[in-house]
C-alpha cells in the first residue's frame, strides 16, 4: 500500500470522528493524513475546519494557508481561511480573501 493510500484511510478516519464530533481524534487522524501525504490539500482544509470549530481560529488560518499553498484557487478554502481571518479579528487578510472569493464568482 502506498503513503497515499495510507493517506486516503486516514482522511476517511478523520471524516467519522468528526461527524461525531470527536475533533481531537480528527486532528489527530488528519495529522496522520498530512504526515503520509504532505501534499494532502484536502487534510489541511479539513483539520483547519476542525480547529475553527474549536475556535482555535490561527491554527485554522495556518491550516487553510497550507492547504492554499498547494491548490491555490479551492474557492471554499478561500472561504474558509476568510471566515476564520475574520473571527480572529485580523479583517485585513479576511476582506482580502473576500474580494478573492469575489473575483473567483462567488
């Protein structure tokens, strides 16, 4: 099995232990993701919404940044990263990317 498989079961463990809001287990099994997969865009999103859930909203910025770092037009990363700029009050880099959201249709 290769490291993105491995990458793939963990994403797939993370999914469930947030749909029962179990965010710790999900960072934990998202990190997994990353660490098998580092280009795992989809792991950095998804860890990032679970620390926003945790209002641990800098960790989200990081984590959506990462993820953007690798896809960098994924609109609802964008959207993501914005939200969670905003909550932590830096509504510089929020409005940013809402006008990127913007330019991109949505």
């Amino acid at each position: 099995m290769t490291l993105f498989a491995y990458s793939d079961n963990y994403m797939i463990r993370g999914d469930r232990e947030y749909s029962k809001g179990n965010f710790t287990q999900a960072i934990e099994w998202y990190t997994k993701a990353i660490s098998a997969n580092p280009k795992n865009a989809k792991a950095y999103n998804n860890r990032g919404i679970v620390y926003y859930e945790l209002k641990d909203y800098r960790s989200a910025v990081n984590d959506y940044t990462q993820a953007l770092s690798i896809k960098p037009n994924n609109l609802g990363t964008i959207i993501n990263r914005g939200v969670s700029y905003s909550r932590a009050g830096d509504y510089k880099n929020a409005t940013k990317d809402a006008r990127k959201a913007c330019e991109m249709g949505d």
